[in-house]
C-alpha cells in the first residue's frame, strides 16, 4: 500500500514540460527552417516567398539580408514595389511610341518629335531631346513635368504616413493612405483576406517579372536601334 500511494503522488506531482508553442503564420506568409533547427518565419512574413509550384516555397535570399537586416525589411518591400510599378509603366513606355502617335505633337515639341531619327532608337533618344524642348504656357520640358509629377507623388505619399502616424511597416509597405478607403468606394477591393493576399502576391510577381523585362528590353533596344520586339 505503501509502494502504490508513493507511485500516485509521484503521478501527481509530476510537472510536464512547457508545450512547444505553435508558430502563427500570417496569411501569405512563408517559413523556413533556421540554424537551430526551428520553423520561424522568412523575412519576418513579408508576403512573396512563394516559389512557382505549390509544394515548396522559394524564400530567394541567398545573402541573408532578411536576418542581417531586419529593420530595414519594411523600406526594402516598399522599394521593391515601387520600382516594379515604376517597371511596368516603363515597359508600357518602350512599346507605346511604336504604337502611338499623338496629332500636332511635331508643331508644340519638334525636339521632342524628332527623336529616333538619329539612327537611335525613338525612346534611347527622346531623353535628350525631350529635354531640349519646353511646354507651352508652363515653359518646362517634358522630362522635368514626369520628373516632378513623379517626386509629387512620392514626397506626398511619404509624408502621409509620417502625419497620420502609419510609420512605415511590413504591413504598410507599398501603401497609402486612403487605399482602403478608395478602393471600397469603387468597389475595387477583395472580399477575403486570401483574395487581398492573392492580389499582393499579384503585383509583386508582374513587377519583378517587369523589372527583368524593361532591363532586357531596353539594352535589347540599344544593341539594335529597332523597335519592338528589339531585334536586329
């Protein structure tokens, strides 16, 4: 009797070890498997680890700056999205000029007009001689009007995160405010939160993809001098 009381308060007052806690992985997010052993999060969840197939995620980071700078995660995603954009819209401009022609634009910017027929391509020389010549009324080239549209934006944007106390964050990155907001208006916005999570992973696969293209397509254009698909 002895014996069995002394097993069942040993029972009794045995202390289990702490469960292992679960890792919480944000929708969209991927993991990887660090140097202990441990499933942690890649690039502390930013969304876009994802690899081509859905058996494996790719988690590109063959310099490890996720782990050597983590603070800076937020402004590189912000980055990254933003020259994807800035990518896509570009390689819209490299096929545009071959398929557009705006009516009277020789007699308001002959410069500007002329360009590609130096035996360049029309967009490697539009640069310069884009530059040469000035808007009516406002008396400034088209070039400086892209290049202060473009800085309007950014300096805009940048100081509404700062004045309505968003900070810049892996959430926020590549946002604005106002989006949301905007976006419910013209009933634009996912239903779901897999759906919103699909359109991120959307856009930051077409603006690496763009980033790539344009890269390609302009040094392409200068070994040529031709117009799409940039060919000699």
């Amino acid at each position: 009797k002895l014996d069995s009381a002394a097993v069942i308060a040993k029972e009794y007052s045995r202390v289990d070890p702490p469960a292992t806690p679960v890792l919480s992985v944000p929708a969209g997010a991927t993991t990887r498997v660090n140097e202990e052993g441990k499933e942690v999060l890649f690039a502390e969840g930013l969304i876009g680890g994802q690899g081509a197939f859905s058996s494996s995620d790719y988690n590109f980071d063959p310099l490890g700056i996720s782990d050597k700078l983590p603070f800076m995660l937020p402004f590189f995603r912000e980055s990254e999205l933003k020259h994807g954009r800035l990518a896509m819209l570009g390689f819209l401009g490299l096929l545009a000029p071959d398929a557009v022609s705006i009516p009277g634009f020789a007699a308001i910017m002959p410069k500007c007009a002329a360009a590609g027929k130096g035996g360049e391509l029309r967009v490697v020389e539009a640069h310069d001689a884009c530059m040469g010549d000035h808007l009516p009324v406002i008396g400034i080239s088209p070039m400086m009007l892209l290049l202060l549209a473009a800085g309007t934006i950014e300096i805009v944007t940048s100081f509404q995160k700062v004045a309505f106390g968003w900070g810049l964050t892996i959430k926020n990155a590549g946002d604005y405010p106002g989006r949301q907001e905007i976006g419910g208006f013209l009933g634009q916005l996912p239903d779901t939160e897999t759906e919103m999570v699909v359109r991120k992973l959307q856009e930051l696969k077409h603006g690496r993809l763009a980033m790539i293209a344009f890269s390609g397509a302009w040094a392409q254009g200068v070994l040529t001098a031709n117009g799409f698909p940039w060919i000699w």
